[in-house]
C-alpha cells in the first residue's frame, strides 16, 4: 500500500517564517502538496472550497493546517476558532504557531481546539528542524482520521 501525498494548508502572512516552512517541508524525505495562503478570508475560502477555491479537488482536503496566531487584530486566534468550529473542518488538525510562547497564549490556542502549540524559534535553521520533527509526528506517527 502506497501512503498519500499529504496535503499541508499553510496559513502565515510572514514571507520569512513561510520560506522557512517551505524549507522543512522541501528538507524532508517524504512530499507534500503544500499550499501557502497569507489571508485567513481566503484560507477559509479554501478550506470551504469557496470563492477562487470552488473548483479546488475535495480530495485535497489538507492533512494539517499550519497557522500563525501573530496575524494582526487577532486574525489568526479567530481562524483557528472558524476552522474548529465547523462542522466541515474541525476534526483538521491545526498546528499552531506563535512567536512567544506564554501559557496564556497557549491556553488561549489550546481553548479554541488548537491540536499542537510551538513557538517559532528566532534561528530559522532550527525553526526548521523543530517543524520538521513536528510534520513527521502528524505524517508518520499521529493515526489521525484516514489512518491506515
């Protein structure tokens, strides 16, 4: 039995912190289609296959989602309440990501049905590492829905 290529939604308005998860994901020893979006409004559009995304395959229904909570006016907190609280997307996992890592940051992610909190280290080399160690958790280990 052949795996599937795992499809990762990555939702992150900062081109460095993007580039350094495109560099994970290109790092590791197995492919994933990956799909970098910096709006959450069009995220979800694409998680909904709405709008641009309509015609998007629905078989291409993201394995994880990857998002940065540091988005302005708390963009990427309401994300990750919109994604958890549909019906047609909460059982995703989310992985989310944050600059600091507070226990209050953390309980707030964790509340809102966040499934992994890292923070994102300053050293993009280790950011990568660290993100890497993570996708193989979600890709490799985690029996998640669609598990073989």
């Amino acid at each position: 039995m052949t795996e599937a290529t795992p499809t990762v939604l990555v939702i992150q308005n900062q081109p460095a912190d993007s580039d350094s998860i495109l560099r994970a994901l290109r790092g590791m020893k197995r492919t994933a289609l990956t799909h970098v979006i910096r709006d959450v409004d069009a995220a979800l559009e694409f998680l909904r296959r709405e709008g641009p995304y309509a015609s998007r395959d629905p078989e291409q229904r993201p394995s994880i989602i990857l998002l940065d909570l540091d988005m302005a006016e708390d963009a990427g907190f309401n994300a990750l309440r919109l994604i958890k609280g549909d019906a047609r997307t909460r059982t995703l996992p989310v992985v989310a990501m944050a600059l600091q890592g507070d226990e209050e940051i953390a309980a707030r992610a964790y509340e809102l049905g966040a499934n992994s909190f890292i923070v994102k280290l300053p050293d993009p080399e280790a950011f990568e590492r660290m993100l890497q160690s993570v996708l193989t958790y979600w890709f490799s280990v985690n029996q998640g829905l669609g598990s073989a």
